[in-house]
C-alpha cells in the first residue's frame, strides 16, 4: 500500500473534521477524494502531507509511518488550489527549488528542469515570473515543482479549482494522461462529481469527516453504498421513497406492464440530451434523461400523458444507508 | 495521572515537529517585549504611585505644575481638532481632486514624520522666531509667536498632521462611490452628499487619527523645548516640566525623580488609554504606519 | 462632490452653474489644503535651508570639521545602528509571534508593541533613569560590576531602542497576514526546513516592509531628542548626540551652526525614506505586481 491511513481523527475546535477515518490507497494509483465544502477531505490530504497533524491516528507512507515526520520528511509533493507559486522567482528558480534544497549539482537541476518543463508544456517560459503566467500555467508549474523531487505520492487540492471551466476540462484530461506517463501514486481532492468520475481509478466519497465508499467509479455510480454516495456521485431524481438515475426511467406513449401514469410538464433540450420533467399522477415531479432520438422518435410535447417505468431503483431504508439496489 | 499528563504533553511534542520553533520565537517575543517595555513601565509606576499619591500631590505643588499639564492637555485636545479637520481636508483634496502638484503634495505631507522634531521646532523658530522677516512683522503687530503658545500650538499641528491624513486616506481612497452616486441621482449634492455619505463612513478614521494626535502631543517633547521659551504657567508643556522636576532647583521646584515619575505615569496613562481606544477603532488589527 | 460625468446641456442654465459651483468649490478647498500645507510645512521647511544655507558653503565645511559635530554624528549613527539592528531582528520574532501564532494574551503582546507610541520622550528617559540611575532597581548591580548606564552610552542606545520598536513591527504583520503561509508550505513539502524556507521564501516576500520599517525606525533614531536628553546627563559634552548638539549650538549663540546641523539631520532623513520609497516601487515592478 502506497498510503495507509488508520483511525485518524482531527479536530478544530468543537468541529469534528475528520472521524476514524481509515483509507488504504494502493500504489500507482489515482484516487480522488471527493465530497462538498467542509466534508473533510482537503483536511484528510492535509494530515496525509504532514501539514496537519491529526488529534489520533496513524499515517504510513509506503509502509514506513510518517506520522512524527515533518512534510520536509515524508517524501510527498503537493499542488495548493492557488498555485502557492513563489511569487520572487522565476519559472525555472520555481522548479529547481526542490533541487537547490537538496543542493544536487548544477548541470542536474537545469536538465531536469528543462525536462519537467518539457513534460508540463512551460518550455520557453522558464525566465517568467509567476505574475505573468495565467492560472492554468501556474498550476502546471506547481506540478513540475513537485514533481522535480521525485516524491513519493502527489497530492493535489482542488487543483483545478480556481481555473475556469474550460480550462479545467483540459487540464483535467491533461493529468489523466500525465499520470499515465509518471505512474507516481497520486491523491486528489475535488468537489466536483464530474472531475473525479472522468480521472480516477478510485474515488473516496468524503461526507462530514468520513469515507462512506471507497471504490471503483463505476462500482460507484450503480452499487452505491449509502445514500449521500448515490445523490453526490451522478445524477438522481426521486421516485416516490425510492431514488432512480435519471437516464434510467424508461418513457413510452403506450401503457405496458408497471409503467404509471405521468404528464410531461417540460421539455429541455440541452444539445444532445434531453430532459423531460414530469408529474405523476399523485403531484411527484420527476426528471427523466432521454437523447433527442428517443424524444424525437416519441414526439413528446408539454402536456402530453405518457407512461414511465424505472429500470433500476434504488430504494433507502430506515437509517438511509446500506440502500438496496432493485432492477425492474 | 502528572505522568499521564507528563507522557500526553511528552508526545504532543514529539509529534508536533514546529513546536520547538513556535515555542522559541514566543519566549524571544515575550523575553524582548517584557524587559523592554513591560519593566520600564512598571518602574514608572512603582515609583511614582508606589507609595500612594503622595509624589503626584508633592509634584503638582511644584511651582507652574497645574498649569503645564493643563497647558499640554488644552493644546493637544486643540491640535486634534485642528488637525482633524485639516488634516480629513488634505486627505480629501489628495484622493479626490486631481490637481497639478498632487503628487508632490502628497509628499510634503508626510514630511513631519521623516524630520527629526527637534529640526522641526528649528525650522519654526528660523521662519517665525522674533529675527525673521516673518516673525518680526507678527511681533510689531503684537502678535507672539515663538517662545508663545501660537509657537507650540504650529509646532504641534506640524508634527501631528501627518496621523491623520495617512489614517483617512485609505479608507477614502477604497470607499465605494455608489453610494455617493446613489445620492446625486435622489438630488443631493456636494456638501450634503459629503455629511451625510462620506462623512460616516470616514468618521472611525478621523476619530482615530485624531486620538493619535492627541496622544502624541501630550508626549511632544523636540519640537517643543526650542519653540516654547518653557516659561512656567505660560508656556511650559508637561514633558519639559518633568525635566525640570528632574534637574531641581531651576524655578524653585523640590523635584526628585518619583515626583517626576508620578507626573509621567498620568501623561503616559492618559496617552495609552487613548491608543487603546484607537486600536480598537480601527477593528483591532496593527496598522500600518504607511 | 459630484464629478462632472456629464455635459452641461446648455449654456447658463441651472446644471451649467451648478457645475461650475462644483468646480469653484472644489479650487478653494484644493486652496485652502495648499495654504495650510505652505504654511505649516513648507514656509518653515524653505526657512531652515534658506537660514542654513545662508552662510554659504564655507560655512558648512567649517561646521563639520568641528570636533565636536563630527563626534556628535558619529554618536547619532552608531546609536541608530544598533537600535535598528535589535528592533528590526527581534521585531521580526514579535512580528511572527502575532501574525501566525494563536494563543490566549496576544493583543497584550500587540498592545505592548504600541505602547511606545504613547510615551513621551521625556518618560522614557525617566524610565531608564528609574531602572539604572541613583537608586534605581538595577542601579547596584550595575556600579558593582563598574559599568555605567546611565550618563553614559549604553542608557542611550537602551532608551532608542525603547521608541524604535514599534515601527518594524507593525509594517511587518500586516504584510505576513496578506501573505499567508502557502508558499511556505509549499516550500516545507519540497523538502526546505523552517529556517530555510524563512530565508529563502518568507524573508525575500517581506523585503520592502521591512526596509521600510528599518527605514522608519532609523529616521525615528536620528531624531530623538527627549529620552537622550535626560540620560545623557544634560551636561556632558561626550555623550551628546547630533540633536543634542543643535540645542548647545542654539544656547550657546551659535546658530549657525545649530541650522546647518539640522538641515543635514533633515536632510538625512528625508533621503533616507526616498530612497527606500524608490527601491520598494522598483522591487514592485520586478515581481510583476
């Protein structure tokens, strides 16, 4: 195991933000922990790097226990959200940091330097200062930078998170493929559902300080282990007490075995897909994913009454975890 | 269970790598700070009220006591207000009015806080001392200047006019127009939009630059020992009259060092309570002297 | 006062005037503020050099080969030297302190930090006269050990210190809350220790507070009058700073001399806080900001 964490507990305050959390990430891996504001995952990156230090708990860093250890120590490299270029040195200075600290020769840093600005596509830029690169080069600087040391593990925090939507889709793709090339095991933080389903080999749904699945993105999306996994990771709309994935609620003008009554209340093309929002007989609003084919092909209209039946539903019971999965 | 203490601390610092470090640069802050601030104003006071108010009763029997500690505190409450108003006009003038020169009047501005006081009390002296072509006129129309109170009140303005411009500036210069802008288009204008839109929210600024002047004229001592003439119940200001209590004999006083420290720790006091007050004006955080 | 945003739509009519009752206000208020300043300042500013320079150049050579200015220079500087060096290295550890560290009793730490400002010179004085004079606290530790305090050097370089240790710090604090602590993460995860990511990351981002904090804190030092004044023992020629110097010169019916010597302290000054202004615009646009 490249990371393990054990029974780590960290407090601010009164505010528990992380809860005996325990996570085994496996070497060459990119695991992605995702959840919303405040669930505690930047924090369980944070104790991860040795930049806090949990209340309780133990952290091991392939197989050696790093939890007494200063980041210095620990072998990790780290991307912050706001880049946290040091803004007095150029390009090139930025990079080599790492490399001065552990006064390698002079020839060895500007050739690895120029090979991590090669890798990262900043070649030609290296006499820049930060303050004049946009943020998407700044952060791919910051993961020269830490890559320059040859950590360990990479942690990145929301990354992307200060750059705009396109560029973050490209960055996005960009890590994919960089991780691909590196095989560094590298952890990565993200709110944003989207970002973790299209980067990871796992992901770890972080809500209120605990991990509540840890697992492949697709065991994910169909065998979700609690609730808040289901409505977090991929879209839901309510189906009486039961929860159904949109795409997955099957509409048709004609009446055929379980299907039930709906009227449809609006159609919203949305380019390729389409998304019909319907009421059941009983008042319940819904939202059904189709493509424009089906729609066409149905010729659906406001107003009209058509017939639904879900496919898969996934009803939660009592306590609202542990969800059964039935197929229709 | 102090072993179970000793052991839970004993681990807290082993696994907590910058302690060492945050722990020395407190000791250092506190050491620096306590022996050098803490201690000579503790002195003051042991001194001074040690024994009760006997020093403080013995010192403001001295001969022009009353009269210099009232001095300073009418002057400094004067040059407050003085330099309240002038000192928020400057500001104004400097933010709002682009006007050719702006930019080197704005650096004479900040002049007082780069002289020397005691250059501060020459260069008065040398323009409106009894010698000059200045101050001669003012003297044959009747009017003293220097070794007179006009003298310390333009030394004072001098010194402390810097406090408030550069503690209004900043606010002015990041206050939002729109609400100004709001007000010109329901018909107000001028000097009403200025009472009733800017005037507030500078008003913790102005407030606050002026307890500054208040505070550091009642301590003003350079620019006022060579301006003054130090004449007792006429001109003499409360810090040059602890000098005096320290040298005894000049005028007749008893003197001594405590009585000269009774008098300083109800200056210093009044002056401290002031920038305590200040501190708290502008929300509680160190400011820039910038 | 309304800017002008738009324009008036005819001659005379009653926006035209209002505007330019705008505008009239606004020159006699720019007037006013001009009279003030040249009054107060610049009037008086204009007398010094005029006065100082008045004896002409000969003069001036002949002031500062005078034994006595030249020593009460040199006091002045050395004086000014050690007080910034102490100020500006331990009010980098108080500076730290408030900015970054949390614990119960900081804003007593920041209140003794101001605390400075509100003395009077004069107290200060008496406050080392109190602690190391004739029976002072630490008087008889001091005259066992033969060393003098006060009427000597050391009291003097002590009461400096006293009024130079707010200015560093309260540039420097306000610059490290901006800053925050990212880059020094950064720089912890890329294997630097503390001690070199102050040197190499913390120090070079506070650069322009500081010198201007030094710079303040050395103008403050040149000019002190008041503290040295009671300590230095009002009497003694060999402990007598540049400032000191001036009083002598005036009482002692050489003004001349008094003038020149004050227009070179101001003069330093002045230069001094210049250039550190220059230098900070330029380090500015170095860093592209």
């Amino acid at each position: 195991m490249a990371i393990s964490v054990r029974g780590v507990t960290k407090r601010f305050g009164d505010f528990v933000a992380l809860d005996e959390v325990s996570l085994a990430i496996p070497s060459g891996s990119l695991t992605v922990l995702l959840g919303p504001s405040g669930s505690g995952k930047s924090t369980l990156l944070r104790v991860i790097a040795g930049l806090e230090l949990p209340d309780s708990g133990r952290v091991s860093i392939f197989d050696t226990d790093a939890t007494d250890l200063p980041p210095q120590k620990r072998g990790v490299g780290f991307v912050f959200q706001h880049y946290a270029s040091f803004k007095r040195m150029n390009v090139r200075d930025n990079v080599a940091f790492g490399m001065k600290i552990q006064k390698r020769p002079k020839n060895e840093i500007r050739a690895r330097v120029d090979e991590l600005l090669g890798l990262v596509q900043l070649q030609g830029l290296a006499e820049r200062y930060p303050s004049q690169l946009s943020g998407g080069q700044r952060q791919r600087m910051a993961l020269a930078r830490a890559l320059a040391v040859e950590p360990k593990v990479l942690l990145l925090d929301e990354p992307f998170g200060a750059l705009d939507a396109r560029v973050r889709k490209d960055l996005r793709t960009w890590l994919r493929r960089l991780h691909e090339d590196v095989q560094v095991t590298t952890v990565l933080v993200t709110h944003d559902q989207e970002e973790a389903m299209e980067v990871a080999d796992r992901i770890a749904v972080v809500n209120h300080g605990r991990i509540e699945q840890y697992g492949k993105p697709r065991d994910l999306y169909e065998h979700p282990a609690t609730e808040f996994v289901m409505t977090f990771v991929g879209p839901v709309t309510r189906f009486r007490e039961a929860y159904i994935r949109p795409h997955d609620l099957d509409v048709g003008r004609e009446p055929r075995g379980s299907y039930e009554e709906a009227t449809v209340e609006k159609v919203v093309h949305l380019g390729f897909e389409v998304r019909v929002e319907l009421t059941l007989a009983e008042g319940d609003r819904l939202e059904a994913q189709l493509t424009k084919r089906e729609v066409e092909g149905l010729e659906l209209l406001e107003g009209q009454r058509v017939f639904v039946s879900p496919r898969r539903l996934t009803r939660v019971d009592q306590n609202g975890s542990a969800p059964h999965v039935t197929s229709s | 269970m102090v072993a179970d203490a000793r052991s839970r601390i004993a681990g807290r610092a082993r696994r907590d790598p910058g302690a060492s470090s945050r722990w020395a640069l407190r000791s250092t802050a506190f050491l620096y700070l306590g022996l050098f601030v803490l201690l000579p104003v503790a002195v003051i006071l042991q001194r001074g009220y040690g024994s009760g108010l006997g020093n403080l009763e013995d010192a403001l029997h001295s001969f022009g006591a009353w009269n210099a500690i009232r001095l300073t505190v009418v002057l400094a409450v004067v040059t407050a207000i003085v330099n309240g108003v002038f000192g928020t006009l400057l500001a104004y003038v400097l933010v709002r009015i682009p006007f050719p020169g702006r930019e080197i009047v704005s650096a004479i501005v900040d002049l007082p806080f780069a002289i020397p006081s005691l250059v501060a009390g020459v260069m008065l002296v040398a323009l409106y001392g009894p010698t000059s072509v200045v101050g001669g006129w003012f003297e044959d129309h009747g009017l003293k200047i220097i070794f007179a109170v006009p003298g310390i009140l333009l030394a004072l303005l001098f010194v402390t006019l810097p406090l408030v411009v550069r503690s209004v500036q900043p606010v002015l210069s990041e206050l939002d127009r729109e609400e100004e802008e709001a007000a010109h288009t329901l018909g107000a204008h001028g000097w009403t939009t200025f009472r009733k839109i800017v005037l507030p929210a500078l008003r913790p600024a102005i407030v606050a630059g002026s307890l500054l002047v208040f505070a550091r004229s009642l301590g003003e001592f350079g620019a006022i020992v060579f301006v003054a003439g130090n004449i007792p119940n006429q001109t003499l200001t409360a810090p040059v009259f602890i000098t005096q209590l320290l040298s005894p004999g000049s005028y007749g006083q008893s003197g001594g060092p405590d009585q000269a420290a009774a008098v300083a720790g109800l200056l210093f006091g009044l002056a401290f309570i002031v920038v305590l007050l200040t501190e708290k004006l502008i929300s509680g955080r160190l400011e820039r002297t910038t | 006062m309304s800017e002008a945003h738009a324009q008036p739509l005819a001659s005379g009519g009653p926006a035209d005037r209002a505007a330019s009752r705008g505008r009239g206000v606004r020159a006699l208020l720019v007037g006013i503020a001009l009279l003030y300043v040249l009054v107060l300042i610049v009037a008086p500013l204009g007398g010094i050099i005029f006065y100082g320079l008045r004896s002409g150049l000969g003069a001036i050579t002949d002031t500062f080969s005078q034994q006595d200015v030249v020593h009460a220079f040199y006091l002045t500087f050395v004086i000014m030297l050690i007080a910034v060096a102490v100020t500006t290295v331990l009010g980098l550890a108080v500076a730290f302190v408030l900015a970054r560290d949390r614990f119960r009793g900081k804003s007593f730490l920041s209140a003794l930090v101001n605390l400075p400002l509100a003395v009077s010179p004069v107290v200060v004085g008496l406050m080392a006269i109190l602690l190391f004079g004739r029976g002072g606290w630490f008087e008889p530790f001091f005259t066992a050990q033969g060393i003098r305090i006060v009427f000597a050097l050391p009291s003097m370089i002590l009461v400096t210190i006293f009024i130079s240790i707010p200015f560093v710090i309260r540039e420097i604090v306000p610059l490290l809350e901006e800053l925050g602590t990212e880059e020094e993460q950064a720089a912890w995860t890329l294997g630097a220790s503390r001690l070199q990511t102050f040197f190499r990351i913390t120090l070079p981002n506070i650069r322009w507070g500081l010198f201007y904090g030094m710079a303040l804190s050395a103008a403050r030092s040149i000019g002190e009058v008041g503290a040295v004044l009671v300590v230095s023992g009002l009497l003694q020629g060999q402990t007598e700073t540049a400032t000191l110097y001036i009083l002598r010169a005036f009482d002692q019916y050489q003004p001349e001399r008094g003038y020149i010597v004050a227009l070179m302290l101001a003069a330093f000054s002045i230069l001094l806080l210049i250039g550190i202004e220059m230098f900070k615009r330029r380090g500015l646009k170095r860093a592209g900001e």
